[in-house]
C-alpha cells in the first residue's frame, strides 16, 4: 500500500479508485455538481485569484510540506485515507475484540449512514458561513488562511461522499446529492446541526468559530477515528491532520485582537469600551460576548446530555470516546455512571445517570477542558500588556438549545434566573445588535502585502517561513 496520491487522475486519490470502475464514475459524475455549488456558495468572486496553497501530495506527514499558487476552482479536492492498520481490532463496545470492519455491517447500515451524513454536512456548511468574509479580511495572510480552510472544508465534504458512494448504493449517492443541497441558515432546506446555520458575519466571529466550533470537528472525528467501521476510522484520521490547522487559524486570530486592543489601551492609557470603538480596535468585552456565543452554540454540538444514540453508536462500535484506548476501563460501560447537569429547585444539580447514555457529555467535557487551554493563553496577552482583563468560558449551562438545559435559564456563572432577568443582561452577554454592528463597520480589506487592518497586529510568523509581507494571494 502506498501512500503517496496519485495526481494525474481526475480525482486525485490513494484508494485506486482506476480500479474501481463503477466508484469511479458515481464521483466522476458528482465531481461537477460539487463544482457548481462551490461556484455558487464557495469563497464569493474569487474564480481569479491565485492563492498561495498547502496541499496534500502524500499521507505521511511530510506529504503536508507542499506549498503554490493555486486558483481555487482547480484547487485538486481528493480522496485520502490513512494508511490501513494490519489486523486492526474493534476495541469498544459489545464488538470488542472482533476484527474491525471493512463492510457495513448490515445492522449498523442506517446508524453508519446516519453519523456520515451529519458529519459530512458540516463541511460545506461552514463554507458557506465563510462564503463572504474574503472581501473584508485583515490582510492577505488571513485573506489565504481563510481559503486554505475552505478548500479543505470542501476536501472534507469530499471524504464523506466517497464512503457514502463506495459504501451505500444508491441511498449513499442520494445523500451525496442532498449534501450539495441544503444550505446554511435556510429556511425551507437548512443544515443539520443548528451551528451550522448560524452566521458567521465578521473576523471576530470567523476566529471564534475556528477555534470553537472546528474544535468540535476535532472531537467528533477523533470518536469516529475510533470506529470500528475501519475505512471511517482511516478517513477522520487524515481529516485530523487538517483540523489543527484551521483552530491555530482560530487561536492566533483572537490572540492578535487581543494583542492590538491591549496596545491601544496602554497607548491611550483606557479601558474604555467607546474611547477603544473610537480609536478602531474591538473591546475586550466584545470579544467575551462574541467568546459567550460561540462557546455556548458549540457545545450544543455534542448533542443532548442523555442520548439513547449515543449509547447505540458506542455499544455496536460506530463511534468511540476521545483516546477510547488511552480510558482506564472495561471499554463497554455498562456498569459505569456519569454525571450530568440538570435544574431542580431552582438550582443547577448534577445526577448520575449511565454512562453509555451519557457519552455526549463526556466527550462535550473533554472539548471544555482542551478549549480552556486557549482561552489561558490569550488571558496571557492581557497578562503581558498589564492589563488586569481576562476572558472566561462561560458556565457550560448558559445559553443551551439542545438537551436537558435548553428550556432554562442561566446565567454566564451559572445562576439559575428569570426570563425577565435573561432579557435584562441578554446585550451584556451575548454579542448585542450594535456589538455586531460596530465590528461590521471595522471591516474592510486589507489587500497590501504587509498591511494589516488597524483591529489585529501582525502574526508571529507568515506561512510555511514566508514573511508576513509575503503576497499571499494575486488578484488578476
Ligand atoms: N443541532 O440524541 P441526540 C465539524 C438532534 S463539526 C440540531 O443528542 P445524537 C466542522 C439530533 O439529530 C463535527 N439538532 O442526538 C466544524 C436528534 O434528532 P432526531 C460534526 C441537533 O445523535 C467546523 C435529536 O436532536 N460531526 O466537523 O446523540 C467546520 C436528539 O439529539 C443537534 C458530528 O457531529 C444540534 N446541535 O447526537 C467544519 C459527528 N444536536 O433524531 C466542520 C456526527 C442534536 O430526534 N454526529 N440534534 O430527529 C453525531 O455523532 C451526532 O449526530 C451528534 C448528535 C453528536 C451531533
Ligand atoms: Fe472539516
Ligand atoms: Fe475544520
């Protein structure tokens, strides 16, 4: 098995998909109606640009190094699987021990397609809540980072369809369709997960969603690299790689916000929220709120705290914890408990409930304890600048819409309060019509080689050791 990917295909892959005729011509004939949807909803009105682009040549790290000039509509979306693990076993759930699967096992056909399809309409869904921010980036850096993200994105809507066309028939080629045709925030056809019909209309909110919500791809896929269904387990494994790039997008994104507002502040010796709006930098409380909602709207993601789903998915082997093999226990759980949150007596209480029906909240938790690593770094610019500020996540019961706590409200610290109370503090918590309204107005392009708007500083370091000053993209 090599794993190097074979470009001179029309579809570039390591899966010999030459060898796999009828495969081969489903995508084939898919290929242009996913062209046409990235025409119609991918990055708007940048058919010319060419951008300076990461892509795969081979599985293997090193296979990452490859960087050039690509116009986007040629960008080569592909199909790339981690190399196969010999004699790979199922290790969790009722199937522990057996050989992993290389089929769909007819009793997990519906589940299987269930968790494929979900996973894949994430994907061109966030391109689509993307699909405008290039015409306002902070420089040509971010204008390319944005678009390394949604060729991917796109990359990863690709590795969706090729298990649904090689694994389930026609029913598989049929969602493959439906995939390209929901649309993000629509009315009459919207996306499946509620996050992903939210709007991503502005730099702060792209950089909170890269480092909240694609943190949630990194959880689900990692549960799913854990699959039992083996070519799953190979596909989310090399989508894993990708995935770490877009929440550094995220994290660097907020930190140079951060940055640029704590430097304004010492310059003008102020926290004040309008004296900063003046002088054209975001406030450190607009960027908690925009943090509030995002956080919040994404751990919504993991679904409700009990789910009979859930269970299901563990139990036949679909879909594993986080670091299933690195958990100190029996990797079945049917003896084992777990606490979720729930409000009696006008108070936040934890029960115990089993921990199979619990496994959404368990891995909801483990994403709360990595994203508090980022926010500690960022509390750290502060830190540096003098600046006594911190950010914090809220409490994981604020603002929730699905599960157990979505018919309460709480507050930011997790007080159990009224609605009028909710309606008092709503604009003190969540980003406020005029929040969303000021930072709208800050953006705009920035399209010099080495400029950047006034609201950011400068990154770090540029791309694969390029200078910040680096064109990062040609418009023609
Ligand atoms: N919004 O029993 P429950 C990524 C529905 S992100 C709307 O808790 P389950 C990416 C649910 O469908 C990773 N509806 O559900 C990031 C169910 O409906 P029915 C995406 C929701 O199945 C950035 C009902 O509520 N991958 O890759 O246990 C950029 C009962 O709920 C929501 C995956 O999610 C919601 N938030 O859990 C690009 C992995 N949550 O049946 C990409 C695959 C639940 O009653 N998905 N519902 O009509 C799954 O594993 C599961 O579907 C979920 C839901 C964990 C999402
Ligand atoms: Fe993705
Ligand atoms: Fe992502």
């Amino acid at each position: 098995m090599t794993t190097s990917i074979n470009y001179n295909e029309k579809i570039p892959n390591n899966v010999n998909l030459s060898e796999d005729r009828a495969l081969r011509r489903a995508l084939e004939h898919w290929q242009p109606n996913y062209l046409n949807w990235w025409q119609e909803m991918g990055p708007d009105g940048t058919g010319n640009y060419d951008v300076y682009l990461r892509t795969a040549i081979s599985v293997d790290p090193k296979g990452w190094a490859n960087y050039d000039y690509v116009k986007m509509p040629s960008y080569r979306w592909g199909i790339f699987l981690s190399p196969p693990e010999q004699d790979r076993k199922i290790h969790f759930g009722d199937h522990k021990g057996e050989d992993a699967w290389q089929t769909v096992p007819g009793e997990h056909r519906a589940n299987l397609r269930r968790i494929i399809v979900t996973q894949g309409d994430t994907e061109p869904a966030s391109v689509e809540q993307q699909r405008h921010l290039g015409h306002t980036a902070p420089s040509l850096y971010d204008l390319r980072n944005i678009f390394q993200i949604n060729v991917e994105e796109g990359r990863h809507l690709w590795a969706m369809v090729y298990l649904l066309h090689k694994y389930f028939g026609r029913d598989g080629r049929e969602e493959g369709e439906a995939l390209l045709e929901r649309r993000s925030g629509e009315e009459d056809n919207p996306r499946i997960l509620q996050a992903f019909n939210e709007r991503t209309p502005d730099w702060l909110a792209f950089f909170m969603f890269t480092y909240f919500t694609d943190r949630d791809g990194k959880f689900q896929l990692c549960a799913l690299a854990e699959s039992g269904f083996d070519p799953l387990s190979r596909t989310t494994r090399f989508m894993l790689t990708e995935e770490a790039h877009h929440m550094f997008i995220g994290e660097s994104g907020v930190s140079r916000i951060l940055q640029r507002t704590c430097q304004v502040m010492n310059e003008l010796k102020t926290d004040d929220p309008h004296t900063l709006r003046e002088n054209g930098v975001i406030d450190l409380d607009t960027v908690q709120r925009y943090l509030n909602f995002h956080y919040s709207v994404t751990i919504d993601l993991f679904g409700a705290d009990e789910s009979s789903n859930a269970a299901i998915f563990y139990s036949s082997g679909l879909k594993g914890r986080f670091e299933e093999s690195k958990q100190d226990d029996d990797h079945r759980l049917r003896e084992d408990w777990y606490g979720v949150l729930e409000v009696r007596d006008g108070k936040l209480v934890e029960r115990q409930v089993p921990k199979l029906n619990a496994l959404n909240e368990v891995l909801r938790d483990k994403f709360i304890t990595d994203s508090i690593r980022g926010v500690k770094r960022w509390n750290r610019v502060m830190e540096k600048a003098g600046i006594p500020f911190r950010l914090v996540l809220p409490h994981k019961a604020f603002n929730r819409k699905i599960g157990s706590l979505a018919g309460v409200r709480i507050s930011p610290t997790g007080q159990v309060i009224t609605e009028s109370t909710w309606n008092a503090e709503i604009d003190s918590w969540l980003p406020s019509v005029s929040d969303r309204a000021f930072v709208a107005n800050l953006m705009g392009r920035v399209a010099e080689p080495g400029q950047f708007a006034n609201w950011i500083a400068p990154p770090a370091f540029g791309v694969n050791g390029q200078p910040a000053d680096f064109q990062y993209v040609r418009f023609d």
